[in-house]
C-alpha cells in the first residue's frame, strides 16, 4: 500500500524574510480613496469603490463581502505602500467575481500544476488524499 504523508503544522514555523510591519486599516482605506480619485478607467473605479464600501465599517446589508483575512493581511505587510491598490483590486477580483458570478476579460488568477507532487502540504490542498483526488488514472 502507498503511504501517504500526513499534513501536520506544515507552514507552522513559516517565516517572512521581511520586517513584520503595522497593519492600518484605515491607511488601506485612505490609500483606496486616493486611487478612486486619480483612476480614469470606470471598472477600476467602480472596483475600488466596492473595496472602500466593504473595507470601511459600513452597516448596510451585503450579501458577499470582501473581507480582509488573516494571510492576506500578512501579505500586504511584506509589499510596498504604492503596491497596495493594485494588489486589493486583483484580490478583489479574484475572490468576489466567482462568488457574484461576473465574468472577466481575462482570469485574474491562473494557477498552473506542472505535477501533482509537492512537498508544501498544504492544509486545502486535496492532492495527497486519495479520497478526494480527482484524478482517474491508476498505475499498473
């Protein structure tokens, strides 16, 4: 029988080479602010509009949410500031407009697997378990 390695705390002691900086929200959103006012391209716009709506503590009802959550905080410590707006809107786009159902010009986010071997266990990742494996090929 193949053995199948255990997922156990695999990013657990998983270091950033940069500083750790501060997290400021309301930085974050000031930055978004001003990317709202000097951005001409109307989608973009629109895009960072939604960002600041659901970033700011707005009490209004929305069913599908951009949160900012906990590994993409730490992500936006190690970037630089004039990198941020950039950064939210492709994360934007990449996590809500699946959920709204809109379809875009371009995927956002491509993700390529040139194997199915990989040493980074990672907890969502289903490759290394065999029940949820999609994949129908078997060795002889």
């Amino acid at each position: 029988m193949k053995n199948i390695y255990k997922k156990h705390n695999s990013f657990s002691n998983f270091k950033l080479s940069k500083e750790n900086k501060f997290f400021d929200l309301n930085k974050i959103i000031n930055i978004l602010k001003l990317e709202i006012k000097k951005e001409k391209n109307l989608f973009k716009k629109n895009i960072f509009e939604n960002l600041v709506f659901d970033l700011s503590d707005n009490k209004r009802e929305k069913k599908i949410v951009f949160k900012l959550t906990p590994n993409v905080i730490e992500e936006i410590k190690t970037i630089d500031e004039k990198e941020i707006a950039n950064y939210l809107y492709h994360r934007y786009r990449y996590e809500i407009f699946p959920q709204k159902k809109i379809l875009d010009d371009f995927p956002p986010y491509l993700q390529i697997e040139p194997t199915s071997i990989c040493n980074y266990r990672c907890v969502f990742c289903y490759q290394t378990d065999n029940k949820k494996h999609t994949c129908n090929y078997k060795l002889k």
